[in-house]
C-alpha cells in the first residue's frame, strides 16, 4: 500500500531482457535502507526488490505489468519516480495507492498557470472500464506515475492536474512533455463503490 507522496526519483542504471520479464537495475539515495522482498513503486507501480548490489538495487517486471504500464518505455538514465511502501503509523499524506496500473495515459497538453504547470492527459476510454470505477471525477484523486494528484475538468477520456514547483522539482513530472506516456492508477474507493453499484 502506497500514499502517492514521492520520496525522490530513482536513476535507471541497467535493463536486462529475461524472455517475457524485464530486469531494471537503478540507484537512488536510500537503497541502503532496502532489502529483499521489500516492496517499491516505480512510476506508480509496485515491484519487489529481488536483489541489492551497493548502491544499486534490481526489481522485476512481469509482461502484464508491461503490457499495462510505461516501465517498457524506460532508457537507462532515465528517473523514476519512486515511493516505498506506507506506514500504518503516521498520517496518509496522498490518498490510498495499491501501486497497480491500470493503463497509460499520453500528456496532451501542458498550460503555464503563473508558477504552476497545468497537465493534460488523454487516455483510451472504455465503456466496460469506465463501468468498473476506470473513470476521473472532478476534485477526485487520480495516480499518475505514482503521484497521488486531484483531477480538474475531467472529460469521458481526459483530464487536468496542477503541478506545483515542488512537485516539477522533485518528481520526473519535469521530463514529461506533450506525447509523453505516463502511467494510471485510478481511485480504489472508486472501483469499489462501481462494483457495488454493479451488485446491485
């Protein structure tokens, strides 16, 4: 269980191919702090750390976390934002992230607002999904690349986020440009209150 309040970014170091799964070996400052089994989300998904190597640290994608996600898109060199599991002791910051992408979204558009970045993403629509909680509401939360964000203006298949300074500095949101594919979380609370509905 996440929050979607970053720590810092992470530098991709290595990629190694292994049949349907890819190998991402990366650094950042509290690898010392990690260990195996550890659970870390990368861009907003949730990876085990399968080995630590100085002051590097591996984790495995699965083809459907691929598949789902923009981990396949990544370069070595490349950040990724990165936010190690929540602890039931202190306040939840964000929202309730489970670290489980729901698909990938492209930036559209990005608005200067005085200081701050207005984001807009498109992504692909599904009536089926969108029965299911897959859907943004306005002042609602929304995941993107692993950062717990409030939704403006939703449409049927976009919507905005305002990115504060902070925020650009110290997430990879400062490498994200027009067509760049970031990752989605929608609200859990969402999906569940669908589904019920579903039941009923």
């Amino acid at each position: 269980m996440f929050s979607g309040i970053i720590e810092e970014f992470a530098t991709v170091k290595a990629i190694h191919k292994d049949r349907e799964n890819i190998d991402f070996t990366l650094t950042c400052s509290f690898v010392s702090e990690l260990s195996i089994d550890q659970s870390v989300a990368h861009n907003g998904v949730c990876l085990t750390v399968v080995s630590i190597d100085d002051n590097t640290y591996t984790v495995t994608a699965m083809k459907e976390t691929l598949e789902r996600s923009n981990l396949g898109l990544l370069k070595v060199g490349d950040k990724v934002n990165v936010e190690r599991s929540m602890l039931m002791n202190g306040r939840l910051d964000g929202h309730i992230v489970q670290g489980h992408v729901d698909m990938t979204a492209r930036c559209t558009a990005m608005e200067d607002a005085d200081g701050s970045t207005y984001f807009t993403f498109q992504y692909d629509y599904n009536r089926e999904m969108a029965r299911h909680g897959y859907f943004t509401v306005d002042k609602g939360s929304v995941t993107v690349n692993g950062v717990s964000l409030t939704v403006c203006r939703p449409t049927l298949d976009t919507f905005q986020v305002a990115i504060i300074p902070y925020t650009m500095e110290h997430t990879n949101f400062q490498d994200i440009r027009v067509g760049t594919i970031v990752n989605l979380e929608f609200d859990i609370l969402g999906k569940y209150i669908a589904r019920l509905q579903e039941l009923r």
